[in-house]
C-alpha cells in the first residue's frame, strides 16, 4: 500500500519527487525517501516518520541533488520491517550502484533471499524489497541491460508488485513494471512521470499510460519502450486524465475531510446525472451491460467489499432485496476469497472499491469471472484495475478522496446501489410505476437534504464536546440503517481511536448490555419507519442502565426529547433512504471528535486508503 514516484527528464527532480510523495501520503505514510542520479553516483536519502522528515534531511543537501534530473521516491505503509530508516524505500544493491522502489508484497522474498545471501549479498533491511533489489543486480552483472535484468528477475518473483528501477550505469533510464499493483506513466514534452495513482502526476501532465500486469516499460526524456513478460514490443495507449489539479486543494477547509463531507451535496448530484432525470423515467445506467437474457437467468447476487466499502454494500443487499426479490449474499472479500464459494455463471458478483485496486476484491472477483458470474464493479476510479476487469461498471463519480478516512466515496457508493437496486427493478418488473416514481422522486431530493444537514452543524458540535473524553462508544440501529451503526463506529475508530462498536440493536440485550454504565455513550439511529417503535423501546432498555443517550433522528415525537440526553436532528426522508442522510452527522461527529482530541484528521496512524496487498 505504499505510494512510489519516478521522474525522467531535463527539470530538477527533488521537488518534483518530494511532491509527488506529498500528494501520495493517503497511501502510507511510515517513513519516506528518494534516489536521485547525480554525476557520479545515485544518491540516497531516507527518513523515518512522516514526509516533513525527510523534506528536513533534504535540506541539508540541497547542493548535491539541485542538478540532477533522474530519480525514483517512495512513501511506505510498512508490511515486512519496522518503520525505521533502514527499512525506508529506495532500497540498493550491496555496491549502491542500482536502487529501487517497490509497492506490493514478495509473497516467495525469504527463499529469493536464501539464494542471495549464497551469492554473497549482505542484507541490510528487513525489507523483502530488498531482495529484489539484489536480485535485479545480479541479472544486470550478467546481461547488461537493466530492461532484460529486470524482465529475468519478474520470472523468480511470486506476489503483488509496482517496481521502479534504475542504475548508475544509465544516465537517463528509468524501467518500470508491475504485477497485481497499481502504476501510472504520465506523458509530458521530454520527460516521462511514474507514479503509483494519478494525484502524483496530475500537476505535471493530463496524458498517461496505464501498465498491464507484466508489461515492463524503459523510459528515456525522449523515448518510451514497452514490451510483455515475452519481450514482445507492444504499442502504449497514452489516455487522458480525467481529474483536475485543483481537486487536491483544500479550498480554505481546515482538512480534506471537512472539504470532502462538504462535497457530498454536489457528489449526489454529479452521479444522478445522466442517469437519472425524472422520476417518470427510467434510469441510464450506460455501463451495465446485463442483458434481458442475463437478469432471467440471475439467481442470486454476490456483493465483496472490505471496509467501508462493505458497509455501502450491506445496504445495497437490503435494497436489491426489497426492491427485486433476488437473494443476496454480502461478504468481506479477505473471507471470501479463502473458502469454497458458490458461484456460477447464474450469480451477478458486485466488486465494491473506493480506489479500485482493493487486492482482495480484486482476487475475490478474478475468482468469480473465472467461474463463468458477470462482474459488476462500483468504483470511484473508472482507470482501475477492478474497473479494467468489469464487465459491468458503476462510475461513482465522487472524484479524488485525499482523506484516508472515507466519506463522499461511501454516499456515493450508497447511490450507484439505490440506481442499481431501481435499475434491476424497472427491468425486472418487480415494482409498480407508482413506487419507483416515489422512490426516484425522493432520490433527486437527496442533495437539498444533504445540504440542510451541512448548513445546521450545532448540535454536532456540541455533542462531540461532551463525548469527546469517552474511552468506548456504541452505536445502535435496526434494519437498513445497522450498517450506518457499523459505518459510524468505523469512522470514530478510525480517526479518533475510540473503540467504537455498531449493533443490531436488539442485539444489545444478548451480550453488548452488560457494558452499560453511566460512562458509555449510546447512539441510536432512530429514524422514522417500520422498525421505529422497535429501536425506541431498545434505547430505553440502555436508558435503564444508565447509558448516556444521543438520538441521531428525524422524529418529532415528545417521547425522544424524554429519553435522550442529546439529540442531533436530520430531515425528514423515506426510510428505505435514511442512511444517505444519517450518515452526514456520524462523519461531522467522528471529524469534531477527532479534532478535539487534537487527531491527525486526513492520516490517522497505522492506515492508508488504497489497500493493495492482502
């Protein structure tokens, strides 16, 4: 999950590593580092922690690194090796003559090591990266040419891998390849970037090349060579970028995250568009490519997610239920790609991913199409891998999400399931005119409600106040809406690192109670609806054990203003869209808790948003 950069060309390279580096951070953030082609060497430069550290070692050698224009940067979420600056990408061979930066995980490092350590390499890390580093040189001391070295070395590896290569030997080459890891190639006027996804890139050039797995690149100021895993050259399709530099900007919010919860009003709208235009009409979903054939055959619906992406995905299987009547299964991919699953050319598996480059899902749905399912993909990255493999897509539209915490990506996500659920429902005929026309009419509210929750953040405010000293919080909920409960919790763990949990509420009473006391704070979602009455009668059950309660709620009804020590209070919506709208003050709840506590809003520790290992 780490991010890596590469720059070829006539400018300065320093800054313009260090800034792709910076706009990579959501992808790891451990410890940093850069090599850079000087006269005579490849010089090094490594830190551990956040990138403002080495921007510090940086500093202090200006002078040696201001000429040159060739170098390769790295920015680490760490899997095998403490955080420390030994463990810090760029990694080189034992004579620093060839250096490179990798993303992904050596699944067979140990036994490539043992055969290193033979040859007589002496590890410094505890790093599998650095066996490839040792192994790539040594192909080069037989060949002489670090695109075939690197060709050789690709055929020994087993596992996930984004690599950037270079030598002292070669002034101006960069070679580039991947397996199972996400790289990018921006095109500019004499120059080539490389980056691990396009924020690194987008400053510099709108025109990219996206590698295919096994594809090695060797790239000059002047001169692009690609060929496949057989030596074969093939001819690179240059596309253009469909993201604007000014999408990385705060635009005057304290975080990306405030900016990005401020965003969802237009998110809603941005996707809705072109698909959804009256609710006389029917919905455009372009991208679907399920035939009439394929929905009188579909027998059941397969949704893989992990994270937030799985919670969007649960109550899209409550909605493909009710608005379709087709059984559907909701698993996390890490689960269900090391089981036995029932899948058949009869099953619609729905891949769900922000960035599109989960490595789980992405296995769980190569699994899948291997057995004959269409594959439906939910993305909000359209240049994906998982998008690459779809044979269905749902753009989310929610553009770039710097926050590692995800907020618009998961309203949008939320979305593309309600068109997909209406979508199915119109073509199956399985809803009356007079529902769907309802539900697509609620729909097109949703971005007025939204905003309405954005303009009045008071009450938000003033309960992250008072629970913001808790150790533990639950949240609580019933029906569509548990999967909001275990959304919310997941954002104040995140961000905040308060161990928060979300039930079913009537659940609470077969275990979860026993932790009630007048310390614990219980948020119930309580919106109106059919299980309404329901939720009530379980926050009072907490409320008789002295919990603290907060009612997250559209009802007017005296009985709340009794029971709850706060309540923050949302427009009124249709139940079975309630969790578009509960949704917002859970983010604003997790976001002001955290700044209270003084968090690290955008990079909370240990994460990264882009999971591409398993």
């Amino acid at each position: 999950m780490c991010g890596i950069v590469g720059y070829v060309g006539l400018k300065p390279v320093a800054d313009i590593l260090v800034d792709g580096l910076e706009q990579l951070e959501y992808r790891g953030y451990d410890s940093s580092g850069i090599a850079v082609k000087t006269d005579s060497k490849i010089a090094v430069y490594k830190a551990e922690g956040k990138l403002q550290n080495l921007k510090d070692v940086l500093r202090a050698h200006t002078s040696e690194i201001t000429t040159a224009t060739m170098g390769i940067g790295h920015i680490r979420w760490a899997t095998h090796g403490a955080p420390t600056v030994v463990n810090a990408h760029p990694h080189t061979c034992n004579c620093g003559s060839l250096v490179i930066v990798h993303n992904g995980i050596i699944e067979n490092y140990k036994e490539l090591k043992e055969k290193m350590e033979k040859l007589g390499c002496v590890f410094k890390s505890q790093t599998d990266t650095e066996t490839v580093a040792h192994l790539i040189a040594h192909k080069y001391a037989q060949t002489k040419d670090l695109t075939k070295a690197v060709s050789l070395a690709a055929q020994e590896i087993e596992g996930a891998y984004a690599l950037c290569v270079m030598h002292n030997d070669l002034k101006n080459t960069l070679v580039v390849t991947k397996r199972n890891a996400p790289l990018v190639i921006g095109v500019g006027e004499g120059e080539y970037f490389v980056a691990s996804d396009v924020p690194a890139i987008i400053k510099h050039t709108k025109k990219a090349i996206y590698l295919n797995d096994n594809q090695i690149a060797t790239l000059t100021p002047d001169s692009l060579k690609l060929i496949n895993s057989n030596g074969e050259e093939l001819s690179p399709k240059v596309e253009v970028l469909p993201w604007e530099p000014v999408a990385l900007s705060k635009m005057g919010y304290k975080h990306f995250m405030l900016k990005e919860i401020h965003e969802q009003p237009d998110v809603i709208r941005n996707i809705l568009f072109g698909k959804l235009h009256t609710p006389a009409e029917p919905i455009i979903l372009d991208e679907v490519k399920l035939t009439q054939k394929d929905l009188k055959d579909l027998n059941r619906i397969q949704i893989v997610a992990c994270g937030t992406s799985l919670h969007a995905a649960m109550v899209g299987k409550y909605l493909i239920e009710q608005f379709c009547n087709i059984p559907v299964d909701v698993e996390a991919s890490s689960e269900y790609i090391y089981r036995h699953t029932v899948t058949d050319e009869h099953t619609l598996v729905v891949g769900v991913s922000q960035s599109g480059e989960t490595a789980d899902t992405i296995t769980a749905i190569k699994q899948s199409q291997a057995r004959g399912s269409h594959i439906l993909i939910i993305t909000n990255r359209p240049d994906s891998a998982m998008a690459r493999l779809a044979d269905s897509l749902i753009p989310v539209n929610a553009g770039i999400e710097v926050s590692v915490a995800a907020t618009k990506s998961y309203i949008a996500q939320l979305i593309s399931f309600y068109l997909l659920a209406l979508y199915l429902a119109e073509a199956k005929g399985s809803l009356d005119k007079s529902a769907l026309e309802s539900f697509k009419a609620e729909m097109m509210l949703l971005p007025q409600k939204v905003e309405q929750v954005l303009g009045t953040t008071d009450d938000i405010q003033r309960c992250a106040r008072v629970y913001s000293s808790t150790k533990d919080f639950i949240y609580i909920a019933r029906g569509i809406n548990y999967p909001t409960a275990l959304e919310g919790a997941l954002k104040l763990k995140e961000i905040s690192y308060i161990n928060a949990t979300g039930y079913p509420a009537g659940e609470l009473k077969h275990g979860p109670i026993a932790m009630l006391d007048e310390t614990m704070p219980v948020l119930s979602i309580l919106m109106n609806g059919s299980v309404y009455e329901k939720l009530l009668s379980n926050s009072e059950e907490a409320k008789a054990r002295n919990a603290r309660m907060i009612a997250l709620t559209n009802s007017k009804d005296k009985k709340v203003e009794e029971l709850f020590d706060n309540i923050i209070r949302v427009p009124d919506v249709q139940e079975l869209f309630s969790p578009v709208i509960a949704m917002i003050p859970l983010q604003l709840l997790a976001y002001y808790i955290a700044e209270f506590l003084g968090k690290d809003v955008d990079q909370p520790r240990n994460l990264a948003k882009s999971v591409t290992v398993e």
